[in-house]
C-alpha cells in the first residue's frame, strides 16, 4: 500500500514498508533509539540501515523513497508498439476478449502478452468488463479416462450475424475437455447422429454419453407391446442407435451439471463468431468446412488438459459393424398379397432372393440411413427391392349417402285434414 507523506514543499508517496523506516530513523536521529535497534525491529542489514539513514540525513523524507518509483520499466513496451496495437484493436478487434485479442495480434506480428493488452485497453477506456460471481454448486471431479463420459449439447444462436438461428452441435470430453462440434440447422435427430458418427470416427466408440432432456435423446412415450414383450425400455432413434453400440445415454439435472459443454459453448460464441466475422463465413456449409480445416485442432491444443489416467477408454468400431447401417431411421412395414411394402406414400416391390421370399403379410424392416438410401430386412437378411414407378391409382368409391327424403302431403279428402269428430268417424266406418 502506498500513502501520500503531505509537507508544505512536496508530495512524496511513500508504502506502508518506507514509512514504518521513516518513523524510526527519526527516533535514531532524536536520539530516543540507537540505529541498531531499529534495524532488530525492521529486518534487513545493519549495512542498509546505515544507508537508509545517511540518505534521510542528506536528502530528507525523499531519501527513502524508492529510486525506480515513477521511472519507466526497463521491460516497457515501446510506446509505438502499444499505439499500432489499440489501433489494430479498435479497427478490427472492437469487443474481443484481452486474451482472444492477443493471440490474434501475435497471429498479425505484434506479440503482446494478454494481460498487458488487458492493461492497456483499460487505460484507454476500451475494456471495462466486470465479471459477476454466481450461486456455487456443488463441484463433480471429472472422470479420470479420455472416453469415459461425453458431454453432448445443442448451441442454438445467431452464429453469423445474419439474424437467422442454426444450432452448434457439440461434444466435450470429460476428462480433458477435447471437444468436436459441427453446424446443423436445428439440434434434431439427424444432427446428433452426424455430430456422433464424426466423434467415433476419429476417437473411437465412447462408454457414456451425458445430455440434457430433449426429445431427440430422451423419450418419456410409453414402452410399445414389442418392447413389452422383449423386456425393453422405451428409446429414441437416436437412443435405438447408440444402444447398437453399447453407449449409456445418461440425462442431466440441470444446464450447471454438464457445465463443461455448456462453457465450450461460451468459447465457441466468442472465438468461432469472431474468427467466421473476419474470414466472410456466412453458410452452414463453410462453417464445418472451416471447422475441419484445422480450427478445431488448434482450439483443442490451448484448451484440453491432461486427464488424471492415459488410459484410453474408447473402443474401436468393430470390423463387422457398419456405422452407415447404425445411425439409421429404422421403422416396420407389412407385406402386402403382391410383395410390395408402402414407406412415405410410395411403394417398392420385393424382388428377391426367390427361395427367401418375406411372406405376405409378413414384417420387414425399413431402414433409411442418412445419405437417402432405403434398405429392407427380414429376420436380419436384407432383401432386394425396387421402386413402382407406376404408382396404383385409388380405388374410386361411391360416397355413401343418406337418401334423399322427400314432403308427403296428404290428399284433399283425407281423414287427417277433417276436424278431430270427422275423423273419428271415419276411423270407426272402416271394417
């Protein structure tokens, strides 16, 4: 701490260590203590505290302030260099983060160290971000093996600045925070499968996957008569998919439990949207084509960490297992008298093989995997097929219509039009 030493000549700023020296080398020069005693109290050598009295002797109260105080550092940064960098800042950096700042004015040749820029900006009046402390949680300590648990969550934001939402599909390693993330236009089905295939594709087949509660991973409908009967418990598509695999789907309380794809979603909101800014990224399409390129390694290497064990719990796709046939849209389908199936108002005819026929009103199973294609199984042999190009028209059918009813008026001299005696008579003639 340092505290301004107020005389009627000058202004010295003296810290808390000058000033408890100041008091008692006046005692030594009042004669109440003797230097040695002093320098028992403040530490230091008794060759020092002859100094510090020699120069309170000759130069006054000042004489104890240190000499480098209000000197530049040796270690400055050259006043040209800072001026080109709030420059660079205020051109084409405005509202980035110190340290994101930095490590893209080093990518341009001007290397400056994120707190100093921190520094800087400050004192220009460009950053002035404070941050809010939030409700503490309860800390969960992270697995300890690459592949063990999976973080797996949607982004939906504004990611090119054009208004239009699309959804980051991301994924985050547990144990030492890797993450691989792609762009879709909505957090479906489709985009979690996608994002998953290209995880397993690089690291292998994960243990557990930990997601929030939304309809594409979890299901809350109740479990079918098949799944009765099979003893199974109700699943998404996607769900259906991973089960192939043997990947656990676990569902998080809360946004704070899965909180490390939740923050990967804040860096991504920061760094990704600045970086596609500068480099004119406006589509889907050039976004995951960026992401590939080498963004997604890069950002790995500053961010991952090294998990508690080396042990990789990751597992290989095996040699028999198709993943194109995995994550796949799977449904049934009964087989009409003529070997043909219906699937989305069109129909295909069974072609074969001859001796493995389905039967007729048997089931198959419709599978339509990802890039389009149609296949067809019974009992776990796929079948061959074709598309009717000439589709049967509907049978027309007369509508079925109430007869139409027509007024019945009675004749001039029926009973019904006499008075109520008439009537009565006429009732009573007939034999």
């Amino acid at each position: 701490m340092v505290v301004e030493e107020t005389t009627v000549e000058e202004t010295l700023r003296m810290s808390d260590r000058e000033r408890e020296w100041l008091v008692e080398l006046r005692h030594v020069l009042d004669g109440k203590e003797a230097l040695k005693d002093a320098q028992a109290k403040l530490g230091g050598s008794y060759r020092n505290a002859k100094r510090k009295l020699k120069r309170l002797r000759e130069e006054g109260d000042g004489g104890l302030v240190h000499r480098s105080r209000g000197r530049p550092s040796n270690r400055a940064k050259p006043a040209q260099m800072r001026d080109l960098a709030l420059g660079l800042y205020r051109e084409r950096l405005m509202s980035w983060g110190p340290t994101l700042a930095a490590e893209k004015l080093g990518e341009w040749g001007q290397y400056v160290d994120h707190e100093t820029l921190r520094r800087w900006l400050k004192e220009a009046g460009l950053w002035t971000r404070a941050r809010k402390r939030r409700a503490h949680r309860r800390w969960r300590e992270p697995k300890e093996h690459f592949g063990e648990l999976v973080q797996l969550d949607g982004s939906p934001h504004d990611w090119f600045g054009t208004g239009e939402m699309c959804c980051l599909m991301n994924l985050v390693d547990d144990a030492m925070s890797r993450s691989f993330a792609l762009f879709f236009p909505h957090e479906a089905t489709e985009a979690a499968m996608r994002v998953l295939m290209g995880w397993i594709e690089r690291y292998g087949i994960p243990c557990a996957l930990y997601t929030d509660h939304h309809r594409v991973y979890i299901t809350d409908r109740e479990p079918t008569r098949e799944e009765i009967e099979k003893g199974l418990l109700p699943l998404t598509v996607f769900g259906k998919a991973c089960h192939k695999l043997g990947i656990q789907i676990i569902p998080a309380s809360s946004p704070q439990a899965k909180g490390r794809v939740e923050r990967k979603h804040g860096v991504y909101q920061d760094r990704l949207v600045k970086e596609m800014k500068l480099r004119g990224i406006r589509t889907i399409e050039e976004a995951n084509a960026f992401l590939r390129s080498g963004y997604l390694d890069d950002l790995n290497r500053r961010f991952e960490k090294v998990p508690a064990s080396p042990v990789d719990y990751h597992r290989p796709v095996p040699e028999d297992r198709d993943l194109e046939a995995v994550f796949v849209f799977e449904t049934t389908r009964t087989v009409s008298n003529d070997w043909t199936v219906r699937y989305h108002t069109r129909r295909y005819q069974i072609t074969g093989p001859s001796h493995r026929l389905p039967p007729a009103k048997g089931t198959v199973l419709v599978q339509e995997r990802l890039d389009g294609s149609l296949h067809l199984y019974y009992r776990g042999r796929e079948v061959s097929f074709g598309p009717i190009s000439i589709q049967p028209a509907p049978v027309a059918t007369r509508p079925l219509c109430a007869r139409a009813r027509t007024k019945w008026t009675p004749s001039p001299n029926h009973p019904w039009r006499g008075r109520y005696p008439e009537r009565t008579a006429a009732k009573d003639a007939v034999p």
